[in-house]
C-alpha cells in the first residue's frame, strides 16, 4: 500500500519503491519516506529520503543494480530534472534488538555519484547518525510498502540519541567548509534535540537557535542559512569562513553543554 501526503507523493519516491521491489533479491520488510517531505513538506533544495528495511543483506549483484536504477532516477543538486535521492538500506535483525552504533547495510546520496559510476560502492557499515535518522523516522515517515515504521522496528533509547549528537559532531564540522549551510542548518536541529529531545525541520530548528542566545551577527547568518535552505534567497559564503567558524563553535558549544558528560 502507498501512502499519500496531502495527494502529492514525490515522482522519485514512486520509483525508487518501483525499483526497490523489482531488484531480483530484495527482501523488503517496508520502505519509508522521512526527512523534510514529511515533516514539514519539500523545500527548494531538498532530498528525497528513504529508508529501506530489509530482511537479509544486499548481494554485490543487487547493489550494482540498486545502484544503477538509483543513477537513472535520482537527480544531481540544481539539474532542475529530478530531485537528489537518499536512500538508507538496513537490516533488521541488524537493529531488532537494538545496539549502538547502528549497522547500514547501503548507502545512496547524489555526493557518492561519481563513485557509483565507478562501481565504487560503499559496504555496510556503523554509523552513530543513522541513530538520529531512525529516532526522527520512528516518529515522522509515511511507510510506503509495509507497515508502520514501529511495527518493524523497536524504540532508539534517548540515551542513544543523546550519544549520537556527540559522536556526530566530528565528522559534521569536518565539512563545514564547502557546505557551510547543510551543516549549520544540522547544528542548530541538534542543538534543538539536544535541548529538549524533540526533533524538528531544518528551518524551523534555525529560529528557534536564533532566539536561544546567539549574538546580532550570529542569529543573521543562521537566518541567512535558513531563508536559504527554503529559498527565499541565495547564500554566497564568500568572505565569511571566519563568522561561519565562529557560530559553529558556538552551537558546538552549546549543544555539547545540553549532553551529559561522559
């Protein structure tokens, strides 16, 4: 069964679901849209975010063909064809019971494009933020093939959650530079669920860290991330890798302070 989101389900999602159930050997157990298109609807710039749950690994075989349909369907950033396709494929006896790090199974982004056009494709790995992805899907997907999300999968303890933000960190503000507004946007939705344990769309995790203690300066570029991010304007960071430094150590800061100290 597909479900509808206000009857405009995204073209990509329909064939991704298409693509993922003709593979020969995929054993689906659900498919998942997540992310912005179900929380607070598709922005200019935003992917498309599935989760696949399946009940046994992916052969070599399965993931050249996965890979290859993934190719054809999802868009580079800014073609204007189609939009950029992430899709998370994991196990489920690889989460049921629940264990930290979570495993992956697969990985599609459009960033990985030219290494799948290679046939350079990623293997299974851990990975501290498809913690976070799970505890936000469990509470925000539209099960696509399936049933609901929780009825797959078990709970994310928040003590998890809690690791994940700090496990995180590191890898996120190594790519600061070059994706200035992606990560400040994703510090300051961790700087929220730090806070507070809730989860919440890019934009609107941005006001809220504006009006929870960043200076004059600090509160304009986050909005200038934010208005960005739903199109209201184009970002240039040209010129401001200093200011831009500076407010991710500050929301680094502040998140780190909201988590216990281990």
């Amino acid at each position: 069964m597909i479900n509808d989101i206000d009857g405009m389900m995204p073209q990509e999602a329909l064939l991704a679901l298409r693509l993922l159930k003709t593979v020969p050997g995929i054993a689906l157990a659900g498919v998942y849209l997540h992310g912005s298109a179900v929380m607070a609807g598709l922005r200019r710039d935003s992917d498309i975010d599935l989760l696949a749950v399946l009940g046994q690994g992916l052969s070599q075989t399965e993931k050249k063909t996965l890979s290859e349909g993934l190719l054809a369907i999802s868009g580079p950033p800014g073609d204007g064809r189609a939009r950029p396709i992430e899709l998370i494929a994991v196990c489920q006896a690889d989460l049921v019971p629940w264990r930290y790090p979570p495993r992956r199974e697969y990985l599609y982004g459009e960033w990985l494009r030219d290494r799948f056009r290679r046939g350079d494709i990623q293997g299974p790995a851990f990975d501290p933020d498809l913690t976070l992805i799970l505890a936000q899907s469990l509470l925000y997907s539209v099960p696509l093939f399936g049933p609901e999300l929780r009825d797959v999968l078990g709970p994310v303890p928040a003590a998890d959650v809690r690791r994940a933000i700090r496990d995180s960190l590191p890898e996120l503000l190594d790519h600061l530079t070059g994706d200035e507004r992606n990560v400040l946007l994703t510090l300051a939705r961790m700087w929220f669920t730090a806070s507070g344990g809730e989860f919440a769309s890019k934009d609107t995790a941005a006001i809220w860290a504006v009006n929870h203690g960043l200076s004059e300066d600090q509160g304009t570029l986050l909005r200038t991330a934010g208005k960005a991010y739903l199109g209201e304007c184009e970002d240039n960071w040209e010129g401001l890798g200093g200011q831009v430094q500076h407010l991710a150590r500050v929301m680094t800061r502040e998140i780190l302070n909201c988590l216990p100290v281990v």
